[in-house]
C-alpha cells in the first residue's frame, strides 16, 4: 500500500485531480487503496489484472488481499487508544440493481461494509450518502455527491478515513507567534507558527531535513515533517528523496532540538480518473472494456459496468493540540445498458385508441378492442 501511495503522490503531479491547483495538497492513499480494493474484488480479466498492477499488489491473491485489509483495519484502529483512528465503508447500489451475493457477503466479512439499495433519482438519496460521509469523518466532509445522479450510475463505493490524535507533547499555546513563511513563489507571508523544544526523532538527510512528531500515549502514530534544504525545492525533494520514504524514514535517531510549525487547515477535492488510469488501470474507465461482471448478480460482460468516476475529499488540521484528518473516497460504477431516467408522461386519450384487458398470471387477453368515439355504443 506505501508503494501504491507513494507512486500514486507523484504522478498527481501529471494529473492533479483539479482545474485549479494551488500550493497545498491532501490526499488519502490508504483510504483510496482500501476503495480500489473493494471494487477490485469485482472485477475481471484484463480489468482485474491492471488493477493488481496499479495497486501494486505483485499477483496478490484475492484472499490474501481481503484477509489482509481485514487485518490492516483492525490493526490501525487498535494501534493506540488514546488516539481516534477509524475507518468506514459502504456500498450504495440504485434500488433494482441486484448485486452479487458473494460479492455482498465479502464486503461485509472483509471490509464491514454497510450496503444499502436507495431510489438514485430521489434526491434524499444524495442526503443519506453526504449524511453517512459526514458521520463518519465527524463533520469534517459533510458532502461527497451533489443531486442530481446520473441516471446510468447504479452502484456508489465509498470509504471514510478519520484520525484525531494529540500530540504526545502538545505545544504551548503561550509559544505561537506570527512569524515569516516563504511561499514557494518566493513571497513572504506572517503565519501563526508553533514552537517547542525537546528530544525527536531527527534525520538530516540528503539535501532535507526530517522530524517525526508523536501522538498519544504509545506514540504508534505520528507526524513526519521533511524539509528541504535552502538550496532545494520542494519538487526536487518530492522527485528524488520521496521514493525512498520507506528507507530514511526508517533511519530517524532520537535528538535533542526545536521545531518550528506553522499551524495549518487544508481542504481539497479530488477527481482521480486520469492518474489511476496512468498508474495502469485504464480499462475500468472504460466503457468498452471494463470487466466488472463479479459486481452483479446477473453477471456483466466486458462493457455493462465501468468506472464513472473516483473522487476523494480531504481535510486536515494541525494545531497546538494536536491533528485532526478526514477522507471520503468515492467511486462511482455505471452501466452502458441502464434503462434511460422516467420523464413524467402526459397522455391524452382524446381520440381513437385501442384498448386489452389481459391476465397478468397467464399473459392471456381475455377481451381487446377499440374506441372511436366514446359517444356511440
């Protein structure tokens, strides 16, 4: 999944996910890995093969990888007590869209997924979806979808990440004063900025620097915060020191210093199509090849069922307490043979019509005729 997350980072820099990208970001890769993975278990053939690549799963088997979120979920919320960790997911399918029933049944062993049919053209549907984000990350992303839905989307999977930990060693208030912060277009801003003093665990690497600040009691979990050197930018590091997060981070030795923070609250929405499709799953997008027949229970052959859209909300916050972080991620299934959304009809019999009176149980007509003028008898 770090794998996954950090190849996934990079290439946001090709496709951002937005119109307009500004200087911050936020994303969620556990939350989006731990969604693909459950629209994987759906998939097949060559659909299900390019999402193997695209999450870096090396030939994982499907077992293997259910058992292993299971595990995963269970491990992260039980890390530390003292620190909020949750994780939440959901199926949402349009009322008459049957889906599998072994599909069904690994979705709630496996990921605890709660799975509901609503009236997708009703936009109380959109209510109860937004609601169900909103409870699940505090309040902190009360809405995901907007009305109206498509009317050839039948199927919604969603996952809730929510974390709310105070730091081990929570920074005084009494410290946070307006200090500089260069921008990365070489302007000077004032930001409310924390300080505090003590023994981290510090690297001085390779053109950066690197700190982890602690949360709660058994201090599991944490903050990584990377600098790069005067003479680098922040791409520079993002291109060749991201990477091999997974190794300096491991090389952070106890050590006595400071640490200034800028206290900080970011929030972003993100549509993901584009760089997962470069990641190397492209055939779910499309929908001439996408294979998703594992989905329903009446099967769908390469076409029927493909991917919409995945979209990821983010939120964050860093304070003198502590962290407080939110995603939904979202993707949205649709089907190329969904019967077209009902118009109301007006239908006027005011001229000559013809009429069956049939049995539903048989299919027999038991009387038929016509009206030309309902006057005459």
């Amino acid at each position: 999944m770090n794998a996954f997350a950090l190849d996934f980072y990079a290439m946001l820099e090709k496709h951002p996910g937005e119109d307009e990208v500004g200087p911050n970001r936020m994303v969620s890769p556990a939350g989006l890995s731990i969604a693909l993975s459950m629209l994987k278990a759906g998939a097949e053939g060559k659909t299900e093969q390019q999402m193997d690549k695209a999450l870096r799963l090396n030939g994982m088997s499907a077992e293997v990888l259910a058992e292993g979120q299971k595990v995963l979920r269970d491990l992260l919320r039980g890390s530390d007590p003292s620190v909020q960790m949750a994780i939440a997911n959901s199926l949402w399918s349009r009322e008459g869209f049957a889906l599998n029933p072994e599909y069904v049944s690994q979705m709630e062993n496996n990921y605890a997924a709660q799975i509901q049919a609503l009236d997708f053209s009703s936009p109380k549907s959109v209510d109860i979806m937004n609601q169900w984000a909103s409870d699940n990350t505090a309040g902190k992303i009360p809405k995901v979808l907007e009305p109206p839905l498509s009317g050839d989307l039948v199927l919604l999977l969603m996952n809730a990440m929510y974390f709310k930990g105070d730091w081990t060693e929570p920074f005084e208030k009494s410290q946070t004063e307006d200090l500089p912060f260069r921008t990365a277009g070489g302007k000077s801003v004032d930001v409310p900025t924390m300080r505090q003093s003590g023994k981290y665990a510090y690297l001085d690497g390779e053109g950066f620097q690197a700190v982890r600040l602690p949360y709660g009691e058994s201090e599991n979990f944490g903050m990584v915060l990377a600098l790069p050197d005067e003479d680098r930018s922040l791409s520079e590091f993002k291109r060749q020191e991201l990477p091999k997060f997974e190794q300096w981070s491991q090389d952070l030795s106890q050590n006595e210093g400071s640490i200034e923070l800028p206290r900080f609250k970011l929030k972003d929405k993100l549509r993901l199509n584009n760089v997962l499709s470069e990641l190397g799953m492209p055939a779910a997008f499309d929908p001439n090849q996408a294979e998703f027949g594992g989905l329903a229970a009446s099967g769908a052959g390469p076409g029927e069922l493909y991917v919409s859209f995945v979209t990821q909300d983010s939120f964050v916050e860093v304070n003198e307490e502590g962290t407080e972080a939110a995603a939904v991620t979202v993707i949205g299934a649709e089907t190329t043979s969904a019967p077209p959304p009902s118009v109301p009809f007006d239908l006027k019999l005011n001229r000559p019509f013809f009429f069956a009176i049939t049995d539903k149980t048989t299919g027999l007509i038991v009387f038929m005729g016509e009206v030309g003028d309902p006057l005459k008898d």
